[in-house]
C-alpha cells in the first residue's frame, strides 16, 4: 500500500488526531477518508466559475450554435 510522509505545524497535528479519535478511526484511515472526501466533492478548484469572461481579449467570443444536424449524439436514459 502506497505511504505520504508530510510535515505538520503542532496544532494541525493535534487537531487531526482529536478528529480521529472522535470518530474512532485510526489517523491514517481519517486522513485517507478527509482526502478521498474532497477529491469527490471538488471536482472544480475553487473559484474557478468566477474566471468565466475575466480575459481581457475581443477574440474570445462565444461561438455560434450548432445546428442541431450537426450536433453529437446522444445517449437519453
């Protein structure tokens, strides 16, 4: 099984092992869990919507619509 090695100021340290212990859990699987928890709730970096028309160039524009004969397939459920 892969290991991460990481250094930690104390309180950080501390704080982690407290969140652990409350739930129970060893301080690798809290960890493994806070880590797997946030790549599966931030699949976008933070604030990364708010750049949308932030680049200050006229030869960004939006593109015509496709017309829809062109358009890809879809797949409906």
């Amino acid at each position: 099984m892969p290991q991460l090695s990481l250094y930690l100021d104390d309180p950080t340290m501390e704080s982690l092992r407290a969140n652990a212990a409350r739930e129970d859990k060893t301080l690798s699987k809290f960890v493994a869990g806070v880590l797997r928890d946030h790549a599966e709730s931030n699949l976008w970096p933070q604030g990364f919507f708010n750049l949308y028309g932030a680049c200050d160039d006229d030869t960004f524009v939006e593109p015509p619509e496709i017309p829809w004969e062109l358009d890809a397939p879809r797949k409906w459920l």
